[in-house]
C-alpha cells in the first residue's frame, strides 16, 4: 500500500501542503535526535559569535554582521550552526545549556550525515515524489530546527521560494518531518490553504560580488489576516509536505516542550532553471544530490 493516498495528492494541489502521519517510527525519530545532541555537544562555536566585547560598538557589530552573513552564505554544503538570540555574553560564552542555545543546524545534513541521508533517502520519501510526478527530483538543502522551549523563535509568514526561486515556480517542496510532537502550544505550523496558486511577491537574492550585505530583498512580503492562518499540528514522526509557493508561519514556542524537527528541500529539475540570484548554490564539493539514488 502506498504511504500516500490519491486523497492526500488531491490535498496537497488544493491547499499546497498535506499533512502525513507515521513516516518515521518514534524509535527513527528518537535516533535523529540523540545524533543531533552527539553533534551539538562536539561543536565548534563559529568564530563570529565569540566576537570579544569592543568598545568600537559599530565596528564590531559590523565585523559581527558580516561574519554572520557569510557563515550563512557558504553553509550550503556544510554543517553549520545558528544560534538563537541572546544566548552568549559579550565574551562570546553561552548563558544558557549550549543543548538549547540553537535555532537550527544546517544546510547539508543529507549529504554527510547517515542517518538523515537514510531518512531523505528512504523509500517512503522516494514513493512520496514519484507519486507526486516528480521525475528528476534532487536535494537541495535540509535543516534540523530545534524551536527551543520557552523561546524558540517566531517564523513569520513566507514562503519558502521566497528564498529558493526556480523558473518556472512550482518545482520546490520541503517536507517538514515532526521528530517530536508539534503542537499549537509549541509552535506548529499554520498555512493559508490554497495561498500557493498567486506567485511571490518578494525575492531574497545574491548582491554582486564584494558589496555588503551579501544578500538583499526585492519586493517585499505582503501582510496577511491572522483568520486566514490555518493550524497544522503533526504527530512525532509524521511529515507535512510544503508547496513552495504556499503561506505559512509559526509562532514563539513559549511551552516548557521543544519542537524537534528534519526538514528538507527538493526540486524537480527537469524542465526547471534554478536561480543563480539564490543565496543556496551547488558546488564542485557537493552538487544537488539526486533523490532517486541508486
């Protein structure tokens, strides 16, 4: 029997996301996150966040910034950090557990990491894309998104070829996978169903080479009514798939609960141009995989 029914299709050209429960067992995602915790324990705390306390505040700041920017920029075929607010001192030492001083870890998780490689990898994920017409599907970048108790951070609304644009649109979908419960009081997330059937109104994109910032925003997000907003609670080890073009959000997890969570992105690349103004770009290192691997 197919992981995905013809009901679930339907449901996600309608409204532009679906949720699916039991993809991964309870066991699956219990592995996922102790390989996360073993990763986070043997980090190497990036440079930039260690910046030591200068009284040159904008220098430093500026120097902070742009440390910042480029660790994020070249993180698409890496394994890197990214850090909540507030979580160091002005010595660059975490205030908090260094366990929940994270936003996410990403950008290539599915290329070094085995037991993420399996899960993007894996023949229910495989099933899902072929299901769903995909031919030629590759992977183009995948997080693990922490969303801390307390105060793991607001999402606010976009969508997400907002940042991974291809011509045509239409050819990127992230799959979201629950490795914990994900609920309204945690930050789950809420889609504006059928909200991926209008375009984008706003593009985040490479500036040219030697300007600061690296990247810039054209056009600019349209504000949307909160009655528009529809929850999506998952179940540990459930995915929800996510349209490129549909709305969604989440909120401030003010719960004492994280919201563990893989999520990942592919392309259908044929018949698809991806934009070189991207901020994510393959390279020599780590082309987009193919997700019908061998």
């Amino acid at each position: 029997m197919d992981f995905m029914t013809d009901r679930d299709v339907q449901k996600y050209m309608e409204d532009g996301y679906v949720v699916l429960d039991g993809l991964l067992t309870s066991r699956e995602c219990d592995e996922l996150r102790q390989r996360m915790a073993e990763i986070v324990e043997c980090m190497d705390v990036p440079g930039h966040c260690r910046t030591t306390f200068s009284t040159y505040h904008d220098e430093q700041l500026k120097t902070q910034m742009q440390g910042n920017a480029d660790y994020f920029i070249t993180s698409g075929d890496k394994i890197r950090f990214f850090f909540e607010k507030g979580v160091f001192d002005d010595k660059g030492e975490f205030i908090v557990p260094k366990q929940r001083s994270l936003n996410k870890v990403g950008h290539a998780l599915h290329a070094y990491e085995p037991l993420y490689k399996n899960v993007t990898h894996s023949p229910k994920i495989q099933g899902m894309a072929k299901k769903l017409g995909l031919m030629s599907p590759v992977v183009l970048q995948s997080m693990f998104i922490f969303k801390q108790p307390g105060f793991g951070g607001e999402v606010t609304p976009h969508q997400d070829a907002t940042f991974l644009y291809t011509e045509p649109l239409g050819r990127v979908m992230g799959l979201w996978i629950a490795l914990e419960d994900a609920t309204v009081n945690n930050g789950c997330l809420w889609f504006i169903p059928g909200s991926h059937n209008s375009g984008i109104s706003r593009r985040m994109v490479r500036t040219p080479t030697g300007t600061f910032p690296l990247t810039d925003f054209m056009g600019r997000e349209q504000t949307y009514a909160d009655n528009k907003f529809v929850a999506a609670p998952v179940k540990k080890g459930g995915v929800v798939l996510i349209h490129g073009e549909v709305v969604h959000r989440s909120a401030v997890n003010t719960s004492e609960d994280s919201r563990h969570v893989y999520t990942f992105h592919l392309m259908e690349t044929q018949d698809t141009r991806w934009s070189p103004d991207n901020w994510l770009q393959p390279t020599e290192e780590l082309p987009f995989p193919p997700l019908y691997m061998k």
